[in-house]
C-alpha cells in the first residue's frame, strides 16, 4: 500500500471519529514531542534548540517503530524553529519562555515565565481604544519582538513535510495555527492570575466590558487564521479556568460567553471547535452540550472524569484521550494496558479517539505507549 492510500484509510478514520460516526477502528493519536527518546535516549529536551534537525529526523524514525507505526497521528515535526514557536506561545499570556539548556536545566521541560506587564488602568485603553492597541503595547513592555527570533526556512519545512507524508499518516489537522485563547485566559495571563481573579470582583463591569471587546476582536481574529491556513479543526486551549478555579457564576459571566461566540464563528467556516482542556471540567461539562452534535471535539488532561466526559459529551462530541500522562511514565505495560481497555469500555468505538491526557510526557517508557496502542487495536499485550 502506498503512503498515499494509507493516509486516505487514516483521514476516513479520523473524520468517522470526529463526525461522531464508527470508524473501521479507533483511531490513535498519542500526541508527543518527545518520542526522539526512543531512537536516542542520550538526547535531551534541550536538543530541540539545539539540534532540532536531529530531534526532528529521530522523531520521523520513532514514528516507523513497530507498534507506534500504527498511529494515526503524524509526528510532532514542523521544521518550524522552536525558539521561534515557543516564545510565541508564552506571549499569547504576555510572558517568555524559560529554555532547556538556556535558562533551565538540558532535560527539563520549557517553563511559562510570566511578566502580567498590564495594569488596573489598562482596562480602560482598552474599552477606549481596543484590544489591538493594548496587545501591542503589552508585547512592547515584555520586550517581545518575533522578528528577533529564528525564522522559519520554506525549503527546510518543505523537506520536512515531504518526509511527514511519505508516512502514510493521516492528513486531517489543524486549521488557523495558533489560535487566540479565550480572553478569560489571555487577561490571567496578563494581570496574572491573582491580580485578575481580585479584578473579577473588584471591578466587574470593568472587565465585562474589556472582555466583550476582546472577545470581538478576537473572533475575528481567528475567523481570518482559519481561513487563511485551512484545516478540519481549531485548536482552543483552556487552562486555569475549570470548576477548581472558578465558579460557575464567574464561569457563565466572564469565560463561556467566547466559546459562544467563537464556536458558531468557526462552524460557519466549516471548522470544528478542538477544545482541549486542561484541569478538572466536571462541574461545566453541561454547558457545552449547547454546541451542535460533531461541530466540537472534547480533549482532556486526564483529570476530569471519564465517566462524567462520556455521560455528558459522549452523544455531542468525539471524545479524546484519556490516558494520564504519569502512568506512561512511572506505570507498567499491564497497568497501561488495562487503562486503555477500561476506557474504551467506557468511550466505545465511536466518537473516541486514543490519545494521551494533554501529551505523552518525555519519559514516557516506549513499552508503555506499545501497550495503549496494542489495547486499542484489540491485540494481545507482548510479553
């Protein structure tokens, strides 16, 4: 079979799964950026600064191993630069990215350095001004400036591409990149947390009003994103904002009300809502079964509750995950196996796909992934 056919076969079985639809089987993600451990086990994290070709080659040969050949996923490749990549992602919270080798030790994981450049005053440039403005002048007072950053090389990415689709995995992805937060998350990040949480009940209002400017600008936003760089679905990050961390008065005032917005934007772009949740959900799970059945994919950590996620999502929307990330590292094949089995029991076979709690961690033990892939092909565990 050529890479071509197999990835049609994947692509089939990712959209059954996601459409809410029984797929020939369950498709298996195991999303990881750290799986070029298992070609190289001197390699540290900091390698992907510093000889990201390497990583990037070690993690197209991990995804040829036998057993995790049988992922659906493509590797965690992109040839895009990770220092540009990261410290891109911590100034969506206005912050730097702490870097393995750099700022921390070689094997330890990147760290979220925040600055919460944005004053109480700030909300009213803001509401005066727009979000634009304020972002800016955020990014300006943290000193970020992408354009100092390591640029993406078009021919290496191409390369890079062109050894991805020789894999045969599935084509079915993103669309839109890296897309805005919900602005609850993005004024933590700014504020930081505990000034924010006292803002909330402090100056309500206040932050109503910057939100509902936010919110706007940021929709359109990712309207623009998805419709410049296509894809099935959207990915949307939820943190600190589950029923640990706020109540579900602050949740349906101040944070749900862009996933209302946001959701029907992207639907109507033909773009599915890919929520993935970090933290305990349980407690606002039946808020998102206003969405439309398959227009949303529900993507967990681990914590909230596998029963819950099925008893409330299970007939709304494909369901991932949910394996946690510390049993892959610290547990048994056996232990990792009857996890995997338990929640497929749990999920079936429809609108499930496999995959890690928020990510396969990078000590992760190789026997431990062959033994969650086993479990869902329906295969015995090798002894």
């Amino acid at each position: 079979m050529t890479p071509k056919e197999m990835t049609a076969i994947r692509d089939k079985r990712m959209l059954a799964a996601l459409n809410m639809e029984k797929p020939d089987r369950i498709p298996i993600m195991l999303s990881g950026q750290m799986y070029f451990k298992f070609i190289d086990p001197t390699m540290t994290i900091s390698d992907w600064w510093e000889r990201q070709e390497l990583v990037e080659e070690n993690l197209i040969k991990a995804a040829q191993l036998p057993i995790l050949d049988e992922m659906d996923s493509v590797p965690a490749v992109t040839g895009v630069p990770m220092d540009f990549m990261q410290q891109n992602f911590a100034a969506m919270w206005f912050s730097k990215m702490k870097v393995p080798g750099r700022d921390i030790a070689k094997d330890a994981l990147w760290q979220i350095d925040e600055h919460g450049p944005m004053t109480e005053s700030d909300y009213d440039t803001i509401i005066n001004k727009g979000w634009g403005v304020l972002k800016q002048e955020l990014l300006n007072r943290i000193g970020f400036d992408p354009e100092k950053l390591p640029q993406p090389d078009p021919e290496y990415m191409g390369k890079v591409n062109e050894k991805v689709a020789a894999l045969g995995k599935t084509s079915v992805g993103m669309a839109g990149g890296l897309l805005p937060m919900p602005p609850f998350e993005t004024l933590s990040g700014a504020r930081k947390l505990p000034k924010f949480f006292r803002d909330l009940y402090r100056m309500p209002d206040k932050v109503r009003a910057a939100l509902d400017i936010i919110e706007q600008e940021e929709v359109e936003n990712t309207v623009k994103a998805i419709k410049a760089s296509p894809g099935v679905y959207g990915f949307i990050g939820g943190t600190r904002s589950g029923c640990d961390f706020i109540s579900p008065k602050v949740f349906e005032k101040f944070y749900f009300t862009y996933y209302q917005k946001v959701v029907p934007a992207m639907q109507a772009n033909n773009v599915k809502t890919w929520f993935h949740m970090d933290g305990n959900w349980e407690g606002f799970l039946p808020y998102f079964r206003e969405f439309p059945k398959a227009q949303c994919v529900w993507d967990p950590d681990h914590i909230t509750s596998n029963i819950k996620m099925k008893e409330i999502l299970g007939d709304k929307m494909c369901i991932t995950g949910n394996v946690p990330p510390a049993l892959t590292s610290v547990g048994t094949p056996e232990e990792c196996y009857k996890y995997a089995k338990e929640i497929i029991d749990i999920f079936g076979d429809t609108g499930f796909i496999m995959n890690s709690g928020c990510s396969v961690p990078p000590n992760a033990k190789r026997e431990n992934i062959e033994a969650v892939i086993l479990a869902t092909l329906g295969q015995p565990l090798n002894k």
